[in-house]
C-alpha cells in the first residue's frame, strides 16, 4: 500500500525545489529579436514599387531608377542608375477645362448618369449611390469588369494603367470600370467578365 507520509514528505520536498527554482531562475535571457531592424535594412535597399498594397517593397520593383548591367552604361562604368521613363500622365490630372462629359447608361441598373472624363466610371458610379463590384481599385483584377456594348472599350474609355485584360477581350467591349475614364457615350453592362 501508499504509505501517506512518505507520500507527503515527497509531495513537500517537490513543491519546496519548484518554488525555489522559480524564485532562483536559471539566468539564462533570450537574444534580442533584430527581424525588424533586418526588415528596415533590407527594405531600404530596394526600390518602392507601384503595386497596391501598401508600403510594399519588391526586388526590382518600378522605382524611379533602373540598374544598368556591367558595361551596359553609355561611359563604361557598372553599376550606374539611369532615370526611369516619366510615367504616363492619368487622365485624373487632366485640367478641369479640359475635361468633357459624357452620358453613360448602365443597362442592369436602368439608370442613365453624365459622367466627366477625369473620374473613373466606378468611381463616379459609386457618387451616384451605384453598388458596383471591384475589388483591387488598380486593374490588376477582374472583381469590376464590365462590358461596353458599344463596340470596343477603347473606342469608349481610357484605360489607365489596366494590366489584366489582352488586347482581344477590350476589342469584344471588356473594360475594368476602377480606371476605365469614358471619352464617348455608350451602354455598359456591369458585372461582366471575360
């Protein structure tokens, strides 16, 4: 059988060594986290580039300078940077006496709306208490697509800076309304995609 005091003297015993072991401590401490300060390191080195989201870094990224290879600069000299391409100007910035207004009708929601050319059609949709999908707001998804059902979209709309539909899809009328900016009058069917 148990005998209870052996029990109870070892049962003593081991709480007295627990309680005097985390009273002592072992001494040993952690090393200090440094992944942020590899983080900002590392992120100072590379580029900014022009994708959504925020605060993103990419090697190679779109910065404002480009790397020439060894011997590829004009003197000779590697590792030089050149000045990127300026970027193309949005139709957002346009002066305000240059923008012109055109009369967009949305076949699904059975409204006609006067729209401006500097704004994008979600953008303007959505003034108008419209709810209209999107998703990314920069192109680079088809969430907002659409369908212009006059003819190709870019007889209708400037696309600024759209990097997901091919040639072939905006010829059928496929248009991405987050930076779709009209320059004619036409239908346009939301919530159609490719």
């Amino acid at each position: 059988m148990v005998d209870l005091v052996a029990f109870g003297i070892a049962a003593s015993v081991v709480g007295s060594l627990v309680v005097l072991h985390f009273i002592k401590g072992t001494g040993w401490q952690s090393s200090p986290d440094i992944s942020q300060d590899i983080l900002e390191r590392r992120a100072a080195t590379v580029p900014e580039t022009s994708f959504p989201e925020p605060m993103n870094r990419s090697i190679g990224g779109g910065g404002g300078a480009v790397a020439i290879g060894a011997g590829d600069g004009a003197d000779g000299e590697s590792g030089e940077l050149e000045e990127a391409e300026p970027e193309e100007q949005s139709p957002a910035d346009m002066p305000e006496d240059e923008v012109e207004y055109f009369e967009i009708e949305f076949a699904k929601e059975g409204t006609t709306i006067e729209m401006a050319s500097n704004e994008t059609i979600l953008d303007q949709g959505e003034e108008e208490g419209m709810d209209l999908p999107y998703a990314c707001r920069q192109g680079q998804c088809v969430s907002c697509s659409a369908k212009i059902t006059d003819g190709a979209a870019e007889d209708n709309v400037v696309h600024f800076k759209q990097e997901t539909l091919a040639e072939g899809e905006m010829d059928q009328g496929y248009t991405l309304t987050c930076v779709a900016y009209p320059i004619a009058d036409f239908t346009i069917e939301t919530g159609e995609a490719p």
